[in-house]
C-alpha cells in the first residue's frame, strides 16, 4: 500500500522540497527509499531555514501583540500567523533527527518482508478518500504563499507581514525602491514555501500515509479470517496481528509527541480564526488575496474531519479484528482445557491499536467533537462582533 500509493507522491514531493531545501531528505531513486541529504550545503540550508523560521515567526506575533494594528488586522494575521507557527514547529528539526525516515523504511520492509504473500484488494472508500485530501493540500498548500504574494502586490501593508510592522507603512512604501519591496514580499513567499511543503511530509506521508496503511493492513486480516480453516491460518492470523502491533509502536513513536498534538491542539485553531474571517471580513479585503482565508478554512476542516475520523477507526477496526478472530478460533477449534487456554492467552496478547498523542488517543468522538468546537467558538466570535458593532 505505502509502496505503491503513497511512495511515487512522497517522491513527487521531495523533488519539490529538494529544490527548495526545505527537509533534510530528499528521495534516492535507486534504492527507491528516503535518505538523508547528501550535499553538506543541503543540509546547512534547511538548518539556516529553521532558525529564519523561527525569527519570521516570532517577529509576526510581536507585530500581533504589541504592533500598530487594528482589532480585524489582527485576527486577519492572527490566522496567517497561526499557519506558520504549527508549520514551523512540525517542521523544525535542527538536529537532523531521521525518525521520520526510520518509520517510512519501517512500512516499506512491513510490506516488502511481511506482506509479501498477502492477497491483492482494491483500495478502500476511506482510502481513495485520504488520496484525494493529500492530492488538494499538495495543489493548496503552495498557492498560499503565492496568492500572499499577490496580495501584498495590491495591499503590501496587509497584516502581520513585514511592512505592516512600520506604523507610518503607506508614506514608507512610496518612498522605498520598488524592486527593494519586491524582494521582501518574494522573501515572505519563500519562507512561507519552505514552511508549508516542509511541514507538509509530516503531515500527509507520515500520519495520513500511515494511518491508511494499518487500516489496510487489518483488511487483508479480516480477510484471511474469513477465510480461516485450519491452526496454520490462525497462527498465521495472529502472527500479522501481533506484526502490525510492532508496526504501531514505531509509526507512534515520532508522531504522537510532535505530529499528532499539532493537529489536535492547533488547526482547529486556525479553522475557527479562517472562517471567522472568512464569515465576517469579507469585504474588507482585497481579492484575490482574500482568497487565501478560505483556502486554509476549507483545508483544515477536511483535515479535521477526514484525518481524525480515519486516525480514530485505527482502534475501532483493531476491536473489531479482534473480536472477529476470538469468535473464528473458538468455532473452528472447538476445543477446551489447555489448547483452548492457549489461544486465550494468546489473543489476549493482541491488544487494540490506537493513534496516541501523549498518553491519550483519538478515538471515535474526537472529530465531532473537534468539528462542534470549531464551529460553536467561530459562531461565538461572530456573535460577539455583532454585538459590538450593534451597540
């Protein structure tokens, strides 16, 4: 599944990254597998990217909090601004760290060693889905920087960027060379490039991508169980169950402590700012520069509703493998005493899988009960401003 689907589009991606120097992998044609950038340059230029990250963000909160803008200029960055921060902090890896490279081998030896004789099946409705969500955010996520760009074109005081961080910006802007404030506003393009396709690995090759690939992988064992007639088909069943438990552990090493919690705990985030927004500035902001609030608004609730709804049929799939081997064994054995207390213990073993950040996981309420945030705390902002504006 991960060979076939998702390796050529990772491939496709780091082309893009390469280019830019925005992760410290690229992707080796030869051994069709994801490596660690050889080039020394490479490597010193993803390194000077993270640190200009971190300044370009923490400049755009200050001009938020203490800089010379009106309330709608500061939801109208604050959304911009929290973009680029989950994006920056997904994205930083100064260390060079190459777990996310050790858990994308880990599917593809899973598949090669593991899977090998395992039967062929369509992809899923739930997959074909995912495969769409990463196909829109691989076109969308790139047009934000640019359709920045084009608006700082029209408006290049628009909120928080550079030149909005100057109180007397207008009388600034007609003053300074033209070419010297191309260069800025090219230069916020870049960096929100480098932020976005960077982060973006992580997001759709590592949880999507991965989350797809379990829920596969428990497909070709509640096919084998239907199917299962004699010990060497049981055994067979559970040895799969038990490898994937090994899989889980090493895909929620890394994306438990630093993926997962950004997608829980921020983009709801930036969907409430983006549609409040896009709901109530509308005519305030010039087009096709607006465009960029719904752009993100439509991503982000895609995001929380198919990500986390498929991350969180990772345990109810789990459950209902288990349960659907526990009752094929004791029908086809139909045996007690100590046979039949072997095989207790052994699918008490297979514990249920779960997509984790910290000690908690997403289980089946966790999309709906993001969506209801998201959407409750908007309609409160909105109501809020209404009100405001009535009195």
């Amino acid at each position: 599944m991960f060979h076939s689907d998702f390796l050529p589009m990772l491939e496709k991606h780091l082309k893009f990254c390469r280019i830019l120097k925005c992760v410290p992998y690229e992707f080796d044609p030869k051994s069709r597998r994801v490596v660690k950038a050889k080039r020394p340059g490479h490597l010193l230029m993803y390194r000077i990217q993270c640190i200009l990250s971190v300044l370009y963000v923490t400049a755009i909160f200050l001009n938020i909090c203490v800089g010379p803008l009106m309330t709608k200029a500061r939801f109208q960055g604050f959304a911009l601004f929290l973009v680029y921060f989950l994006g920056s902090v997904m994205n930083w890896n100064y260390t060079l760290d190459m777990t996310l490279i050790q858990v994308i081998h880990t599917f593809l030896d899973f598949e090669k060693y593991i899977m090998k004789d395992s039967p062929k099946l369509q992809p899923s409705l739930g997959a074909r889905i995912m495969k769409l969500f990463i196909q829109i955010v691989e076109v969308s996520a790139p047009m934000v920087p640019f359709l920045q760009l084009i608006l700082l074109q029209f408006v290049p005081c628009t909120p928080p960027f550079i030149f909005s961080m100057f109180p007397n910006c207008g009388e600034m802007k007609s003053k300074t060379n033209w070419a010297l404030v191309l260069g800025v506003h090219i230069f916020e393009c870049w960096m929100g490039l480098n932020i976005l396709l960077g982060c973006t690995v992580y997001i759709l090759y590592l949880l999507c991508a991965g989350v797809i690939c379990i829920l596969f992988y428990f497909r070709i064992i509640e096919n084998s169980v239907s199917t299962m007639q004699g010990e060497s088909d049981k055994d067979r069943c559970i040895h799969l169950y038990r490898s994937i438990q090994i899989l889980e552990k090493s895909f929620n090493a890394y994306p438990m402590n630093k993926v997962v919690p950004v997608m829980v705990f921020g983009v709801p985030g930036v969907e409430i700012i983006t549609l409040f927004v896009t709901i109530n500035f509308y005519n305030e902001i010039a087009l096709p520069g607006f465009l960029v609030f719904p752009l993100i608004g439509v991503n982000t609730t895609l995001h929380n509703i198919c990500v986390f709804s498929l991350a969180s049929m990772v345990y109810n799939v789990s459950v209902r493998v288990l349960d659907a081997l526990g009752k094929k064994s004791v029908q086809m054995t139909r045996l007690r005493g100590r046979k039949g207390s072997i095989i207790h213990r052994q699918l008490r073993a297979c514990t249920p899988l779960k997509v984790k950040f910290g000690s908690n996981y997403i289980d089946r309420g966790t999309p709906l009960i993001i969506q209801n945030f998201c959407i409750n705390q908007t309609m409160s902002l909105t109501l809020v401003k209404a009100n405001k504006i009535g009195g």
